[in-house]
C-alpha cells in the first residue's frame, strides 16, 4: 500500500487558457512517459476561476530513486 506521504518528487502542470487547457492532459502523458523511471503515488487535479480565467492544475506527486 501506498500512502499519501511516501513522495520525493512533485511534478505540476497548469493551464489558463483554452487551447492550453484542452492539451494538458497530452503534456502530462508526455513527461510521464519520459520520465519511466519514477512512480506516479497520487494525482491532484485542481480547478480555479475567476470572472475573467479558468486554471486547471494537474499535480503529480511521485517516487524515484535517489
């Protein structure tokens, strides 16, 4: 089992605008499959707004050896 705390590594992805927004989740595909080596532990998405901007956060938390 894995638990919360047991990271040494975070990772975020963020995004304001539309067209950024809508290839977030391809970016984050991207690092994590060049980044083989670590071991994804959780992920944390986060939405925000505001009259003007919409932010998406995708954060990952994760494992490699040191």
């Amino acid at each position: 089992m894995t638990i919360i705390n047991d990271f040494n590594g975070v990772k975020i992805f963020s995004a304001t605008m539309a067209q950024e927004r809508e290839h977030l989740g391809e970016k984050v595909t991207d690092w994590i499959r060049s980044h083989s080596e670590v071991e994804i532990v959780n992920t944390i998405v986060t939405q925000s707004s505001d009259e003007a901007f919409h932010c998406i956060a995708i954060t990952l938390f994760f494992r490699e050896q040191l």
